[in-house]
C-alpha cells in the first residue's frame, strides 16, 4: 500500500511538471524558444564558464558533508563522501525528485554502519536543513534591504510576502530547536516507550534529535557550516550569472542575488519532480518585470539545472560500480 502511494505521489508530480511544462512551452512558443538557445549556443565559453564553475559548490559541498560527518565522530573518507554524494546527485537529477538523492545517501551511508544508522541518517537531513536555511537567509536578507524594490512591483511584491514569511518560520523554527532540547522541556514524549512499535519510533527520533542538538554546543561549527552554506548559495548565482551573459541578460548582479535564491527556495518545495516546471514558471514571472524575455528566463532557470544534471551523470556510474559491497565497512573508520 505505502509504494502505491508513493507511486501515486510521483505520477501527480509528474503530471504537474508536465502540465506547467506543456503551458509555459506553449506561451513563449517552440520557435522563439528554439532561435533563443541556437543564438544562446553562439555564446558557448560563457556556458562552458558555468559548466565549470557550477563544480566548485558541488564540491564545496561534499566538504561540507564530511564536516558533518566528522562532527558526530563518523570519519568516512573523502573519497567515499564525494562518491556517496555524487550518487545522491544522480538520483536528485534522474530518478526520484528532489529528495530523492537525499534518501539514496541515508540508505547507503546508513547501510555501512551497524551501530550509529539513525545518526548515520541525520546528517544528510541536517546537511539539507542547513542548505535549506542558508537559502532562506539569503532571501530574506534581500527582500529586506531591498524592500523598496520588491514593494515597487505588484508581481514581486506577491512572491516577497510569502517568501519572507517562510524565512522568518524556518529561521526561528530552526532558532528554538537549537535553543531547548525538546525531549527535556516535553518529558511526556518518552512515556510510551514501553511500547514497542511507538518506542523504537520516539527513541529514532530522540537519537536523529540529539545528532541536530550537538551542534548546540558548538556555535563556531554551526557558523563555519551556515557561513559555508551561504557562500555555496552564492556560487550558484554566479552560475546563474554566466548563463545569463550567454543569454544577453544585463542585468546588474544584485537583481540575480534578489531573484536567484527566491527561485531556488520556492522551488525546493516538492511539487515537481526536481522543480521541473515551476523553478521555470516562477523565473519567466520575476525576470519579466526586468523586461527580460520569457524564453530567456526560462533558459536562465533551466539551463543552471541542466548543469547539476550532467555533473549528476558520474553518479550514475560511481553507483554501478561502487556498491556498498565493495566498500570496506564503516567500521574500519569509526570507533564503536
């Protein structure tokens, strides 16, 4: 019953995705569409820039992860890090939407150990809540210093409130979970643990808990990793940038600093497979009120995409001849 559902959830996201699509395909029109990437081609080195340039976050972020990892005393190496991670590109950019990836990096990394799986776990979560919240300060940051801006358009100022509104609940959700320890302040939460099934799922969610809470007690750590996470986020708008000079886009940076990580924080919401269609849908209408074509933002969204996509493709093959089989066990590099 539960893969019926999951099947079910998918086919909606993709006839979603395929829909939005079909709509926006339709508006700009598949000849205005196809002379803009054919004239997009003749500027090539400016796409050859992002191509290379979009591998430095990734693989800032692969660093990233490890000093996650190496924070709850899980010292993976470099090589196995950057590989898991690279398989989780892999299925985020190919096979089961945005969190896909996500999921493939738990699993495996979770599988290479017997006796720290939960934590195992967390540390891919806390990794996408970091990117998440880094995203959201970014964001927020622009529609407040630039709020004149954003106020002074009926279409931005729509996109602005929301968006605001969601960093503020993530920023201090994300501010009260590290400022109190849940299972302590709500005793109540352990008094079913005599009960098998309801026990094992509160002690997980103790253990996934208290692999955030350590970070508690190391602000420098979490500094060094929201500080990362932010820098990471501002890469990829440089990405944006160079496919933007390839698509005769000048605009000055700080409009791609205000538009690019809106784009990427609604778009993380699973909608689509991947934000297929509504990363696009959301580009054509904030770009549009800098006068920039439709066909053009739509290319200025998908085209940083399609990049995270071919960079995903060395996944594919890291995942078919590293399977966790042939890596030595997690064991040799933790202590029990």
């Amino acid at each position: 019953m539960k893969k019926i559902r999951q099947l079910i959830t998918l086919l909606v996201k993709v006839g979603i995705a395929t829909i939005v699509l079909g709509y926006l395909l339709h508006k700009m029109g598949l000849a205005k569409l196809g002379d803009t990437i054919k004239s997009t081609a003749g500027e090539w080195p400016w796409l050859l820039a992002g191509l290379v340039l979009i591998l430095a976050p990734l693989l800032w972020s692969v660093e990233r992860w490890k000093t996650i990892l190496d924070a709850l005393e899980m010292k993976l190496g470099w090589m196995r890090v950057g590989t898991l991670f690279f398989i989780g590109l892999f299925f985020n950019a190919f096979m089961i939407g945005p969190t896909g990836g996500d999921l493939i990096k738990a699993y495996y990394t979770a599988k290479e150990t017997h006796h720290k799986k939960t934590e195992a776990v967390a540390t891919v979560f806390i990794d996408r809540v970091v990117g998440l919240l880094a995203l959201a300060l970014i964001a927020g940051t622009m529609i407040l210093v630039r709020w004149d801006f954003y106020a002074s358009n009926p279409t931005t100022r729509l996109f602005a409130w929301p968006v605001l509104i969601a960093c503020a609940i993530l920023l201090g959700g994300s501010i009260l979970t590290f400022s109190v320890n849940l299972f302590t302040v709500f005793p109540f939460l352990k008094r079913w643990n005599h009960i098998k099934t309801v026990g094992t799922l509160v002690n997980t969610l103790e253990r996934a808990y208290n692999a955030f809470y350590v970070f508690r007690a190391r602000p420098s750590l979490l500094l060094k990793l929201m500080s990362q996470a932010v820098l990471i986020h501002v890469l990829f708008v440089c990405v944006a940038w160079c496919v933007g000079k390839a698509l005769s886009i000048e605009q000055p940076f700080l409009v791609y600093l205000s538009f690019i990580p809106m784009v990427g924080l609604i778009s993380a919401i699973p909608i689509t497979p991947g934000g297929i269609g509504i990363r696009e849908g959301i580009s054509i209408q904030l770009w549009g009120v800098m006068g920039v074509h439709d066909e053009k933002a739509f290319l200025l969204g998908f085209i940083p995409y399609l990049f995270q996509v071919l960079w995903g493709l060395p996944g594919g093959l890291l995942f078919l001849f590293n399977s966790s089989d042939s890596l030595p066990p997690l064991s040799r590099d933790v202590g029990d």
